[in-house]
C-alpha cells in the first residue's frame, strides 16, 4: 500500500541535535500530501536493531502507518518489520503495534504478531508528560528471532521463528512514516516523528 504514496525529500531532515525528523505532510499550494522515508547505504545482517522513537505513537491518526523494519527482497521475502498502525480503521483496537517477518524465499508462510495489551499500555504516558518516547528493538539471530517491546513488556521469542523462516540474505534497514492506502490523515493534520537514536549491532 506505499506504492499510492508520494515520497517528499524535503520531509526528511536531521535537526542540530542529529536526530531524524519523518514527517507526512500538506503542500500548501496544492493541497497535496506527501509521506517520508530513509533507508541505509549498507547492506546489515544477523544482530540487534534498536529505536528510541519520540511522539505520540499510541495515537497516530488511524491512516498514519510508522515502519521500521529491515528489507532484502524480492518483494514478500528476506523482511521483518515492526509497523505501528490501525490500517485505516476508525474503531479502535487494543493495541497498534504489529511485527511481521517474511521468509527468505518467496510463497514462503509470513508470520504475524499483534502486540499485547501491556505493550500498549507502556507507550500510554500521562498527558503532561513531557517528550513522549517510546523504544522499540528487533533481535535476528540464526536460530530465531526475539522483538523487544517497550521496557516494562516482556520480549517474545517465537520457536517457529526457525532459521528457514528467518531472512536469509543482507538487509537494508527502512524507516518510514506514510499514508495508508494514499489516504490523507482522518484528522486532516500533518504528524512528524522524532527518531532520536538508532542502533545496529552485528553478531
């Protein structure tokens, strides 16, 4: 569904404090919207991939979607991403964090898992609460695979996660904030995210 997107390079920036800014956006002239995205020159492999995110993540508008994941294609194969979204649902649901790994062959069985109730409960900070931020990792070893919700949850380690379902080729790490199915957002306001720190250490 990001293929119905328009990709703006000027919704992308790194501020004085060398944090990522992704922002979806409205042209003021044609009333446009455009999403963002980054993704890294180098090719990574097995290790732990790390965010600290800043924004209201729990809340994004129901056709806002937050990905940051890891891709080696073709598509529908070598991907395992970490999607913060309600894909356009106005209801909402109890949680909106979702992981998802694709195998490393095509037709293979992709495998999904919806957050718990306590992940999101960890990224409900108070209102007043001064710069929300939330942390949110992704772990690919040889054997399985281990996601690392926010501190105060649990990490779940998949056994089906086995070695022929994991990605087998050398990734490229993705981060993008966008519109989904190409909808503009329900609320009809612009949303930026802060990525404040990201990490990849290699086994």
């Amino acid at each position: 569904m990001t293929g119905s997107n328009n990709w703006n390079a000027s919704n992308v920036w790194i501020d004085s404090a060398s944090r990522l800014h992704l922002k979806v956006s409205r042209s003021t002239t044609t009333g446009q919207w455009s999403s963002s995205e980054v993704f890294s020159d180098a090719d990574l492999m097995y290790g732990t991939y790390k965010w600290r995110i800043q924004g209201r993540i729990d809340q994004l508008d129901p056709n806002i979607v937050l990905g940051l994941y890891s891709f080696g294609g073709p598509s529908g194969s070598n991907e395992i991403d970490i999607e913060v979204a309600a894909w356009g649902e106005k209801v909402p649901k109890p949680y909106n964090i979702h992981y998802t790994t694709y195998p490393g062959h095509l037709n293979g069985t992709k495998r999904n898992l919806k957050a718990s109730d306590s992940i999101l409960q960890a990224l409900k900070l108070p209102t007043g609460t001064r710069g929300h931020q939330a942390k949110s990792s992704l772990e690919v070893n040889m054997g399985f695979m281990i996601h690392r919700p926010p501190k105060g949850s649990s990490p779940m380690r998949h056994q089906e996660h086995l070695l022929k379902t994991c990605p087998k080729t050398s990734i490229r790490v993705h981060m993008n904030l966008w519109l989904w199915g190409g909808h503009a957002p329900m609320n009809g306001k612009e949303v930026e995210i802060i990525i404040k720190e990201f990490s990849c250490t290699q086994q």
